[in-house]
C-alpha cells in the first residue's frame, strides 16, 4: 500500500457491489493516520457511499471513517449524516442528485457518507478546489467500475473484485481478465479531432458521424466505412449492440478502434473473441494505470473461495500486483 501514497490521485474501482472497495478505502485512510500523517486525503465519489445499508440490495455497508484533517467532497443532502466537526471549505456550483456538492474538512475523527459529482469535468473542478485548499492532498475517488469513466483522470486506480462477482472462480477470473484487458488498452498514436460528434470514421480524413442510439449510430458509421478506412473514434459507450452493427460491414476489420478510456468498453468476451478475429486494433485516449488488484475472497452471504488459489491465477494473468482484502485487514 505504500506505492499509492506516492500518487497524487486515485481511483478505487469496484467490478460490482461487495467488492471491497470501501472497506480498502477506510485502509488507505488507516494507513495514513499511523504511517503518513503529513500527507492529507481528499475523498469524494461517483455515486453514494458510506451510507449503511445498501440502498439497492438492503445489505450491510462498511462505513466510512475518516481522520481530523481529511478534506470532504459531498452532497449538502448528506452533511447532517456525517458525524464529524466540520469546517466548511467551499460551496461549489456542480450539483448531483442530493444537492450542491460542499468542500469541507473534517475537525474530528468520525463517519461520513459521500456522494460527489456524476461527470468528469464536474470531478475534474472537485479536484481542482481541493488543490487549492490543499495543493500537495492525495485525491481519492471512490466508485463502481460502471461509473469510472472518470478514472482517466487520476493518477493511478485500484481494481477491487472477488466474490460477490460470481460464486465460480473461473467466472471471477474470466471478468477480471476482461476488465483488466480494458482497462489496459494502449494510447492511441492518432491525432484525434476536436469538434463535436458522438463518433468519427477516419479515411485519410476524420469525418463525424451522428446517431442518437447504438443501433443506429453503427449504422450511421457503416456509411462512410471504406477499404480505405484506417479508425474510427467512439466518443461515448462502445457495447455488444455497436460493434455487433458493425461487424456486419465487410470493411470493418484490420483498422484501429479508439475509445475514450478503458471503462468505455462495455463489451462481453464474445465480442471481444470476435473483433480479434477481425484484427481490429483497440486503442484509447487516456491509459489507465491499475496499481494493484484487490481481491474480496467473501460476500455478504458468507460464500468464500479458496482465496490462495484464485488470486494465483489472477497473478498468472498480469504483472500487477494482487492482494487478499482480508490479508490487508489482518495485517493493518
């Protein structure tokens, strides 16, 4: 855990609900009041966490627990359910479902529930405020991996998977492989354009294509899909539907397929047996830098797996490290 505190950013990423990404939270908040006090955590999140009860499943939350001095991204909504001292830093003017989101710092120990901003530009300003409360605060964006577009925007990220993924290891080996294929995707060489549009198609030129569902935004795309077609660049969510659309086009195959970042690829390993069959080259704007892989061994039903044995055969995917959630707990 070390590593990460030589970061400026992170993003903790969770594969589903249960994965361990708020208990590994209140880790790294432990590990900074023992082992660096100096460096200050600045925590917010994509969606609501810290409540203690899951507002979907009804299930048992960890929550979070912070120390003095840690600075608060979060919704006015939620300030009352936050039982720390607090001094209020920043009303921002980004909103979220609960409210304008408030900068403060905690003045005592104590829990806090956070919901932040649902947009990268809006994460992007959070974080901006908090620099300039605290330049050199370690910035820690808590969040489900359906949500983490945002991700690209921090230094490094942590992958939180395990159990409550699937009761097969191998299912929970096959959709942490993806997700780390994703999310490791290489940086594009192409220079990109810079209008708007949903998605571009690059013969010789970038021309823009428009398309309001998936369906009919592949369709829109075949259009201009040529022998001459050397990428195309797919701003938003690249899913099953899209590809499946235009893999029905002869001439989408052996060019380069650019994403925004790794989340965006929302595919199944099907389709991604089927778009390496073609040839197709997928790229992103902005790598992403997992620094560890975190694995839950448990769910909240008392399932467990024989926690050795999966993450050995996680290790034997990536040269990332991969660590036992229930290790971390018992060795803290």
């Amino acid at each position: 855990m070390e590593r990460l505190f030589h970061l400026s950013s992170l993003a903790i990423m969770g594969m589903g609900k249960n994965t361990g990404k708020t208990s590994f939270l209140n880790l790294i908040i432990e590990e900074a009041r023992v082992h660096h006090r100096d460096r200050t955590l600045a925590l917010t999140s994509i969606g609501r966490d810290g409540e203690e009860r899951d507002l979907v499943t009804r299930g048992e939350k960890p929550k979070i627990y912070v120390s003095e001095g840690t600075l608060i991204a979060t919704s006015e909504g939620l300030l009352s359910r936050c039982d720390v001292t607090r001094e209020i830093m920043e009303s921002t003017p980004i909103f979220s479902a609960m409210g304008r989101i408030i900068i403060f710092r905690a003045r005592s120990d104590g829990f806090v529930e956070i919901a932040g901003p649902s947009r990268s530009s809006d994460l992007l300003e959070i974080e901006k405020s908090m620099r300039r409360i605290q330049e050199d605060c370690l910035f820690i964006v808590d969040g489900a991996l359906s949500r983490m577009s945002f991700s690209t925007r921090t230094e490094g990220a942590v992958l939180c998977t395990g159990v409550s993924v699937s009761q097969s290891q191998d299912k929970i080996l096959e959709k942490t492989r993806n997700a780390l294929s994703a999310l490791t995707l290489p940086k594009t060489a192409h220079q990109l354009p810079e209008e708007e549009g949903r998605a571009f198609v690059k013969s010789g030129n970038w021309k823009s294509v428009h398309g309001e569902l998936a369906l009919s935004l592949g369709k829109e795309m075949r259009k201009d899909l040529s022998e001459n077609t050397e990428a195309i660049y797919i701003k938003g969510a690249a899913t099953d539907q899209l590809f499946a659309e235009l893999l029905a086009d002869e001439h989408f195959r052996n060019l380069d397929v650019i994403l925004g970042d790794g989340t965006r690829l929302l595919i199944s390993s099907e389709m991604m047996e089927r778009l390496s069959r073609r040839k197709l080259s997928l790229q992103v704007v902005e790598k992403i830098r997992v620094e560890e892989i975190i694995v839950n061994p448990y769910d909240q039903g008392g399932f467990e797996v024989d926690i050795e044995r999966l993450m050995e055969r996680i290790q034997k995917e990536t040269e990332i490290p991969v660590k036992s959630l229930r290790v971390l707990k018992e060795g803290k």
